[in-house]
C-alpha cells in the first residue's frame, strides 16, 4: 500500500517486523536491495508511518496458508485512505541458520515458538539431541546464533545475510539456484563477496541426492553475472557437466577440496575433462582446496602430490596460488 510516492531517493520503504523478517524479504523482492527499509513492529505502525509521509510505500502481510487472511491488515485497508499498490507471493520455506560446520556440533535450536512447531519433525529426525529454544521471533533467534557456534537458528535466508550466518542447500533442501536465497547473492554482488556452493554428490539417503548438482549453478551464473563464484568439490561425479558451466560463464570457478589430489591423474576417476581443460582453456579457474584432516596429509604432502598431476609447471602455480590470489583479490 502506499501514499502519494516521494521523490527523495531511495525509496523509504516501511515494511511490519525486524530486518530479516519474512516481510523484509517480501520488501526486498519488490523493491530491491537498494531502498531505505525501515522496520516496525506493528502493523498499525506501518499504516501510520506511510500515511504521514515518512515512507513512500508499505509492506505489510494480507494473508498466509497456515492461517488465512491477517484481519489487522484488512481492518487498516478498511479505514485508511492508502491504497494497495502490488502484491508480492513469498513461499515460506524456513532454513537452519548458524556458524556450525556440520550438525553434530549444534546443541540448541532457537526459533519462534511457531518455527520450531513448524520444523518440529525435521529436527527430531536430524537434531534429536539438540536442545529447542523459543525466540521472541525467528529473526531474534538469527541475531543470537551470529554469537555462539554451538546455537543454530530456523529463520529466513535473508536472516542469515544480515548476520553473517551460514545458510546450506544440504540443510535446507532447497538447491543453490532456488530464488530465496537470491537476496543472499544481491548483497553478496553490493559488497563485492564471493560465494562458495557446495557443488557435488552427497551421500545423505534422507534427501535428493543431487542437491548438490552443478546445474544449479547454470541460473545463479546467469541471474547475477557479477557475482563471483566457487563451485566448491568441483562437481563430482558430473566433472564435465561443471567444465562446459565455467567455459559458458566468465563468473564461475571451482576449488578441488575433498578430494586426494592422488587421484585426479588416475585413468577411469571421472577426472580426465577436468585435468585436460584444467590443464588449457580453463587453467586459470581452477583453485586447490587441501582438506588436510579430510586425508591425514600435510600441506607440503599434498603439494607434492599436485605437483606430480600431468599439469603444465605454470599450472599448477596457479591452481595452488596464482587463481586464489586474482580470484580474491589478495
């Protein structure tokens, strides 16, 4: 809904709730990353703040699947002289939220009373043992996991972007290219950050196996062209599937973590594309990743062990270094 629009730039957007919030995201999705977004915590709030010409537009929830039609919202409409301008259709799909490498190191969950009823299931199959912690909202609960490794948060994936959160495909069940995680990668774009996705088979039986597929790297590369990107574990097994990806887009690298650098020059691996065109046309995309405590070697063993790959001397300096160092900007 909105009043007269203002000519200031940016926009003044108020949306309902704290940054991070469902309807932040919703805000971002109409507006972009750019505007002025300013929250409040009441719906009534929003309707006073537009219609008193502090903001230029309004964002405010109308109606959701699990409870229907938000009668405030209605009644405001109803008496207010704003008018509805748009309308945004978010899926809700909450995400697991933290600074954890892997599961088995969160202890406690902390969502809103609502979120945790929500993923009540999933967390008994996946996190049995971890302690639930009621949030006075999910974005609450977002803020306090940025602070404590041992905490994880259900919230949105804008929550994890605003509080530097690790937010995973393999947690979430939503593959990289879903458009949820798209305001994680516009802010990435605005601050000049690369991302790292976790691009390869997993051997969870619980969920698609192909989670991980560079395909879904195919639509990101194309939504955000200035987006600087990692295919992290390089793809495997579909090696050749993410070769012709890094030759159709300039944006997007590779590292070769979790893998035995032994085995990319043995005949039969599934490494032999990677290697031929690691080796010429995409030499300079190619960055190791050593996952010493993954194989029990040292850096130095496993340098060597680069080092004897069928690789041409000047690349294999800039596999170990050289593209590390143009691709991050060291």
């Amino acid at each position: 809904m909105s009043a007269e629009p203002q000519s200031a730039e940016p926009l003044a957007i108020a949306f309902f709730g704290q940054f991070g919030a469902w309807t932040h995201a919703a805000a971002r999705t109409a507006f972009g990353s750019g505007a002025d977004y300013r929250e409040n915590s009441t719906i009534a709030q929003v309707f006073d703040v537009v219609s008193n010409g502090l903001a230029s537009f309004g964002v405010v929830p109308i109606e959701n699947s699990t409870e229907g039609g938000v009668n405030q919202t209605v009644d405001e409409l109803l008496t207010r002289k704003l008018w509805i301008k748009g309308e945004v259709v978010l899926e809700i799909s909450q995400c697991l939220l933290g600074l954890a490498n892997d599961l088995g190191s969160i202890q406690r969950v902390a969502s809103h009373p609502q979120g945790l009823a929500q993923c009540r299931r999933w967390l008994a199959e996946h996190l049995p043992n971890a302690l639930q912690v009621a949030s006075l909202s999910t974005t609450a609960a977002a803020q306090e996991a940025a602070s404590d490794a041992r905490l994880a948060a259900i919230s949105s994936p804008l929550a994890a972007e605003l509080n530097g959160l690790r937010v995973a495909a393999l947690y979430n069940n939503l593959a990289a290219s879903d458009r949820r995680y798209y305001p994680l990668y516009a802010k990435c774009v605005e601050l000049d950050v690369p991302v790292r996705i976790y691009s390869t088979m997993n051997y969870a039986n619980d969920r698609p196996y192909d989670l991980g597929h560079p395909r879904h790297l195919d639509q990101i590369a194309m939504d955000f062209p200035e987006l600087r990107i990692i295919a992290a574990l390089s793809g495997w097994p579909w090696v050749n599937d993410l070769v012709g990806l890094m030759r159709r887009h300039p944006n997007l690298y590779c590292d070769t973590s979790a893998h035995h650098p032994a085995y990319f020059g043995v005949a039969g691996s599934g490494w032999e594309m990677f290697i031929q065109f690691g080796n010429t046309l995409l030499q300079d995309k190619i960055m190791v990743g050593f996952s010493k405590d993954s194989f029990a070697l040292t850096i130095p063993q496993s340098v060597a062990l680069y080092e004897k790959l069928p690789l041409k001397d000047k690349v294999i300096e800039k596999w170990l270094y050289g593209n590390a160092k143009e691709f991050l900007r060291c």
